[in-house]
C-alpha cells in the first residue's frame, strides 16, 4: 500500500472531481486509513470471482487470493 494514499485521497477529495473511488484487494487497509475514507466519503472498490477457491485462484493466478479474501 502506498504510504501517500491517504494524502492523495485527501488531495483527490479537494478536487471536485466525483466519484473518488479507490480499487484494493482489501488486504492492506488498516482502521486509520478505513477512517480516512469514511472522513473524505471516498469509495472503495474490490474484486470477488467465486466463491470457489479453484476458480477465485485461477482467475486471480494467485495461489491462496480466495483465502486471503475471505479473511478481510
């Protein structure tokens, strides 16, 4: 995780550009970077393809991303 995301969510909010929408695996994001969404109402976007761990993992080419997922 970039350690400037939460200034540049802060940054992105100051624009009137919307949405501000940020794409993770979840994997990274702590309660104090949660709370900078929440406070700059930025929208979080992830990726879920099955709820099959053989298909999750083939679609991701990552051994392990359907566990990891359903963890967060």
């Amino acid at each position: 995780m970039n350690a400037a995301l939460a200034s540049m969510m802060a940054k992105a909010r100051g624009t009137r550009y919307e949405p501000v929408e940020v794409f993770s695996n979840l994997n990274a994001i702590a309660d104090r970077l949660l709370e900078t969404f929440i406070r700059h109402n930025i929208k979080i976007a992830t990726s879920f393809y099955s709820a099959r761990k053989s298909v999750h993992d083939t679609i991701t080419k990552v051994n392990g991303s359907h566990r990891r997922r359903w963890k967060t």
